[in-house]
C-alpha cells in the first residue's frame, strides 16, 4: 500500500456523482463486480470498469484489501500509544515501527506527541512488552480502546451545508 505521503505533492482529483458512487460501492465491499456497479451507476460493465481503472491510475483507488477481526485470530486488545521523541532517532524508530507486526498504523504528526500509533496485542503483558521496546526512543502515553462507535467509515462527498433562511434574514439585519 502507497502512503498518503506519496500522493501528496500530486493534485487533486475531483470526483462526480458517478465516481463518488463507484468508489463509495467499493469502499464498502471491493468484491463488487464492474457489472454490478456498472448497474447501480447505468454505466456499461467496460464503461465501469474503465472509471475503476482512471480511479486507480489517478491515486484515487489505492488498493484493495481484506477486513480482518484482530480478536478473531487471537489480538482482542486495540490500543493507542501516543509517543514524543527528541533527537536524532526517526530513522531508528520508523524502521523499528515498521518491522513490528503488532502496529497497524503509524502517524507522524503536530504538536506534543511525534507519533500516534495504532497497535493490536494478544494480553496486557503483550501491550507492556511493545511499549518497553519503544521506551529507548521517547515517552509514551498509552489508551487502551474499549468500544469503537465509529468504525472504519467509507469517505464521501463533503458538501457545504445550507444556510437557513433565518440565518439570512438575520445576517441581514
């Protein structure tokens, strides 16, 4: 998977409704197949297929993946290290965060914390074990996630919401 740092410096790429559609679908469920969102589009299966194919070359359409239950194979414990580092240790630390199985996630970031990483462990004995590996680099700050409202969410399209009417009137006055 290319990161978003990759695709940074490339412009963006405006969507239509028909693409929005397309890759709202696959964001859903990637095994959808160019006929069945060719018809939820009326768009032809070569005619969809060829939209899918603009969406990827454009960066758009990044990958395409399986969702797998981390507790189902023996990780149910989700958590957040936040870590602050200081000094000449971003290479040695990335390459360690990047080797490590257990970190689903990695962000570098503003403010206090140099890292927020995304982590699933088998036990709490796994969770203090990952930590005092990451010790050497920095501070660490630790959440443990016990319910998730909001999951994984498909992007869409963010649309300006309307002014009332009553808003108007009274900017008006």
């Amino acid at each position: 998977m290319k990161s978003q740092a990759a695709f940074s410096s490339r412009s963006q790429v405006s969507l239509d409704p028909t693409d929005w559609k397309i890759v709202s679908t696959l964001q859903e469920n990637a095994r959808t197949t160019f006929a069945e969102l060719g018809r939820s589009v009326g768009l032809s299966t070569p005619a969809t297929a060829e939209r899918v194919r603009k969406l990827e070359d454009a960066g758009v359409i990044l990958g395409y993946r399986a969702e797998i239950d981390p507790a189902r194979i023996g990780l149910p414990i989700t958590a957040f290290i936040r870590m602050s580092v200081v000094g000449d240790v971003f290479t040695r630390i990335t390459a360690l965060l990047q080797e490590m199985p257990e970190i689903l996630e990695c962000h570098r970031g503003t403010g206090a914390d140099s890292f927020t990483i995304k982590v699933a462990v088998s036990n709490v004995a796994h969770l203090e074990a990952l930590i005092d590996r990451l010790t050497p680099f920095g501070t660490t700050t630790t959440s443990i996630v016990l319910s998730t409202p909001v999951a994984r969410r498909a992007l869409r399209p963010i649309l300006p919401k309307p002014v009332s009417a009553r808003k108007i009137t009274r900017m008006r006055s």
